[in-house]
C-alpha cells in the first residue's frame, strides 16, 4: 500500500475497519426518529453509563450535537462564556448566531484552557447592557490549542462557579477519549463536573459518522425535540451506532498510540530549519506547526508534501497542522516528518 497517500490533515480521515464494517452490517436496527432503534438504544446506554449520566442522543456531527447543546441553554439575545478559538466559534459558520441568536463573551484563555475567574471577567449575571451569560463553554481536548487537556481542577471550580450563577456547563468533548486515555481520569470524572457533554464517534475512535450528546432526562428530551428541527430525526441509524459500540469497545485505549505517534512527528521535525511549534508540548494528538521563517507558504508546503505522499492541513498563509490516528502508523509519521523535511528545504 506504498501508493496511499499518509493523510494527517485530521482524525476525521479514519475509515471504518473489516471488523467495524462486520459489526455495521449485522446491527438490528429500527425508527431513531421514534426511539425504536435497538442498537442506537444501546449506544445510548453505554455512553451515558460511561459518562454517569441519565441519558444521550445520538447525532449526526459534533457540529449539530453542539449546537443543539447552545440551543437548549440558551434565549435569542444570551451569550456563551467561550475562549476566542472554541470549536462553535471559529468553524461551525454562525451556526449559533443564526440558530439560536447568540453572540459569545470571550475569555481570556491559554490553549483554550481558563479557571473560573477569567469566566467570572466575562460573566453577565443578568441583562442589562450586556446579554445575559447562559453557558460556561468548555472544549476538551482542545482542537486549535493543540489537543490541549483541559484540566479537571479547573473544570471542578468552573462548575461550582456556573452552578452558584444557576448557568450551565457544557464540555463539547469531540476528543474527550483523547483526554480520557492521555490523563488517565475516567469518563465518569469528567461527566460529574458538567452538565452535558458530547463526544465524536467519527474522529479519532474510527466511526464513519456520529456523535452523542449525554445530559440528563429533561435536557435530553429537549435535545431531541431540537435535533428534529435541525432535520437530525433520522431511522434506520443502528447500522452507524454499532460503529459507535464497537469504537468504545475496541478504539478507545489504542488512542494512547496516537499520542506517542504525534509526540514522535512533534520531535522528529522539531530540528528542521524555519520550522517552529506553535505549541510547547503535545499532549494527544495534535501538531501545529508555523512555516513562516521557511519564506514558503502553508500552501506551497503542502503541495510539495502531497508530491511526497503526504498531507496536512492549512490554517491561514503558514501554519499546517497534522493529526495522528488510527489509520496512521509510526512509519507514516517517520515519513511524514521526512517529507516535511525535504518540502520545507
Ligand atoms: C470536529 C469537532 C467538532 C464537530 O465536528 P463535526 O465535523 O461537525 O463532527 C466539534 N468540536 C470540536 C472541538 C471538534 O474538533
């Protein structure tokens, strides 16, 4: 398979397995719509067990799972307590400004990472010139802080802060499991110190599609009036959540090769020259990288990467960004630090 190009843009380039595909092909499905999809059923189990929750819903994108999180919080003309680079923001379009009417009141934050007195800086208790603050927004493992752990002490003390302000938490946790593994905290830890979470099924764990949203009983029936509206309602969807089974049962822990993975690439091209790290440290899965001293551009870069076999993802004129998962090996991840290498020199 020398002919495959090493796709590092993201860990949504996974594919599903033979075995995942088999579990897919075998699934007993039903109505979603209507709650009578046996297998979704039971995903929906597992993940709220996992999470020491009530309930969940399985959604088609993280993007839809957090906007109707936002939707449920919040009235047209509120704001969510957010870091300036969070997932809604920076690249759901205005999905929450156009669904649910809101705007954001920014943080102060590192690597996507606050305590709960830069949420109290940006808190509006109540609506008078400022909107009224519904949301302590937080992402785990962070995406442009560069698979950023948001550590559970300071989510703890967000969320006695949200709770005496009667707001509400919610951790859109697309890479949680990274995190989960990468920390060694459990689930259940993180799901006690919110009052929602979602994960992806279709980034790192493997799965073709989908993601879940966990709350309790009320918010997740709420949740789910809105996923309808949003045109989520969908059917026959056991044969994607026994993709979802089969990841938390099988994709979960080896997340932990793709942190050594991306540690690796982090330190095989920390020498080449005009190559700088955005990031100090790589804590999962994630690499970003800032050509700019190249006097190359991101996309000139990725053009002579892709000659060599290889891709990764530009953001803006020079910075690139590679993501390690299942789909990538520690020799793709030697190759692709060589290819960047050669690219850049
Ligand atoms: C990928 C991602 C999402 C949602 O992505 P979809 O492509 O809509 O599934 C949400 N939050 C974060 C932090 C993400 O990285």
């Amino acid at each position: 398979m020398n002919h495959r190009l090493i796709d590092l843009r993201s860990d949504t380039a996974t594919c599903p397995t033979p075995k995942m595909r088999e579990a897919m092909a075998e699934a007993e499905v039903g109505d979603d719509s209507s709650g009578e999809d046996p297998t979704v059923n039971e995903l929906l189990e597992k993940a709220s067990a996992l999470f020491g929750k009530e309930a969940a819903l399985f959604v088609p994108s993280g993007t839809q799972a957090n906007q109707i999180a936002i939707n449920v919080y919040t009235q047209p003309g509120e704001e969510i307590i957010a870091d300036a680079s969070c997932h809604p923001y920076r690249s759901e379009l205005a999905a929450a400004s156009v669904i649910s009417g809101i705007q954001y009141s920014f943080v102060t934050a590192d690597r996507g990472v606050y305590s709960w007195k830069e949420a109290e800086d940006a808190f509006h208790p109540t609506a008078e010139r400022a909107p009224r603050s519904a949301i302590v927004w937080i992402e785990n493992t962070h995406n442009a802080g560069g698979g950023q752990i948001f550590p559970l002490e300071k989510i703890k003390e967000l969320y006695a802060f949200s709770r005496n302000h009667r707001i509400s938490l919610h951790i859109d946790g697309a890479r949680i499991f990274n995190a989960i593994v990468a920390s060694g905290i459990g689930p259940i830890e993180w799901g006690a110190q919110c009052d929602s979470i979602n994960f992806c099924l279709s980034k790192g764990l493997g799965c073709p599609v989908g993601s879940v949203l966990i709350g309790n009983k009320d918010f997740i029936q709420e949740a789910r009036t809105r996923r309808k509206m949003l045109g989520g309602g969908w059917r026959q969807a056991g044969i994607l959540a026994a993709a979802g089974i089969h990841a938390l049962d099988y994709n979960v822990d080896r997340l932990s090769e793709d942190h050594q993975n991306a540690q690796r690439f982090a330190e095989l091209t920390s020498g080449i020259p005009g190559v700088r790290h955005v990031h100090k440290t790589t804590p999962t899965n994630i690499v970003f990288l800032d050509i700019a001293d190249t006097g190359k551009s991101s996309h000139e870069v990725n053009d002579l990467l892709k000659s060599r076999g290889v891709i990764l993802s530009t953001f803006g004129k020079t910075m690139l960004r590679a993501v390690t998962h299942i789909d990538i090996s520690r020799e793709d991840v030697d190759k692709g630090a060589e290819a960047l290498t050669e690219a850049v020199a």
